[in-house]
C-alpha cells in the first residue's frame, strides 16, 4: 500500500460499508493506460465519494462506444 494512503487512514478513518471493487485489468485495457498506485490505493480503502462535501473522488468511467458512462467495475 502506497505510504500516502496509509497515512490518510491514520487521520481519516475509511468507511465502516464496503467499497466498489474495480477490475483495475480491466480499467488498463479500456483506458490504455494504468493509473497511479496511490490512486488506486485509495480507491480500494475508501473508494468514491467526497470528502466532507469538499473533494471528491470518482472511478475511471467506462469509455465504451455506446456512451454509456458506467464506473470499471468487476
């Protein structure tokens, strides 16, 4: 785990609920490309939403050519 993150969870407590779990092979192939580990570090103990109403983190959407804007997910 990312050095970041787990100082984020010493300060903010992750969610008591489970989070969104993404196929981040998934996420590589549609996207071209692969994302930070930090992001998808927090993605995995936090997952999307915002924090105290002031930041907010969201899941790559799907770049699908129906249009359709679906979060990665497993």
């Amino acid at each position: 785990m990312h050095s970041a993150v787990r100082e984020l969870q010493r300060l903010l407590p992750p969610p008591s609920a489970g989070v969104e779990v993404l196929s981040w092979g998934e996420v590589r192939a549609e996207w071209g490309t692969g994302f930070p580990r930090d992001y998808r570090d927090f993605m995995e103990v936090y997952g999307r939403g915002s924090i105290d109403n002031l930041i907010v983190v969201a899941t790559p959407e799907s770049r699908s050519a129906s249009g359709a804007c679906s979060p990665c997910a497993g």
